[in-house]
C-alpha cells in the first residue's frame, strides 16, 4: 500500500511540474506585473475569432507595426522585426487567435556578429521571455510584448515555463 502511495505521489508531482504554468492577471490594479520566466500573454475577451483577427490587425496597423504573415484560415498573425529601441536589437510578435482569446508570442534578437578568423557567426532569434535584469533586453522586449497586448485588452494570463 505504501508503494503505491508513493508511486501516485511521483506520478502526480512529475505531472504538476511538466505542465506549463497560467497565471492570471497582476494582484494590484494597474501594475502589469508579470510573472518571471512568462513568454506567452493570453488575452481573454468575449469576441470572435473573426472580430479578435480584425482587431489584432487593425492594432498592429495604428500602432506602426508592419504585418510579414497573417493567415486567417489559421487565424495567425506575424510581424515583420522591428527594433527593441534603447539596446541594438530586434524583436516580433506572434499572434495566434481563438474565439475569446488572443494568444501573443515573441521572438528577439540582440544584433551582434562575431568575426572569428573568417568565420561569422550573428545572433539568431529567441523566445521572449520575462527575464534579466530592468534595462536588459530580455526584459526590454518582454516589456514592448507586454505593452501591446495591453493594447488588445486588460484581462491577461501569462504562461510560464
């Protein structure tokens, strides 16, 4: 019996840990405090997916952001890079749209090449994610990801890994 009970406790710890964490939004109101290590931002609304699509889009266009891929079929939406501002980088936005919520990713890149003995290597694009220190760019293209979605609506979840 007592094998038992700890096999079902290992199973079930391993089984909380793999899982994605949600949290829902910040404890003070108006503070946007998020999560360490969140890289996705569920915003929950009561439109369509049809009208979330419409929405995103029409956003990411008063807000000077350029749209490289978008797909309604799928209902996704990708923009074209654009730098971060205060570091030398570049970041986009992935939006993924359900009916009443829109999902919004991000992928960053510092922009440094290494010239080592006639071999380049240049950074490549990662996962945004809430991390570093206040000035960093993690957490400065984790701030523009949040600033936006904010934009699309103040009932947020974030996922953590």
């Amino acid at each position: 019996m007592k094998s038992i009970l700890t096999l079902m406790f290992i199973l079930v710890s391993m089984t909380i840990t793999a899982q994605d964490d949600v949290y829902g939004p910040p404890e003070k109101e108006g503070t946007n405090q998020a999560p360490k290590k969140a890289w996705k931002i569920l915003i929950k609304n009561n439109l369509t997916a049809d009208e979330n699509f419409t929405l995103v889009g029409r956003t990411l266009a008063d807000n000077d952001f350029t749209i490289e891929a978008k797909d309604k079929e799928f209902y996704t939406i990708k923009t074209a890079p654009r730098e971060v501002g205060k570091i030398s980088g570049r970041y986009f936005l992935s939006f993924s749209i359900r009916d009443k919520t829109i999902s919004v990713t991000g992928q960053g890149t510092v922009d440094i090449s290494l010239d080592l003995g006639g071999v380049k290597a240049e950074s490549a694009f990662g996962k945004i994610q809430n991390r570093g220190m206040q000035g960093s760019f993690d957490k400065i293209a984790f701030n523009r990801m949040q600033e936006f979605a904010m934009l699309l609506g103040k009932d947020v979840e974030y996922v953590v890994d």
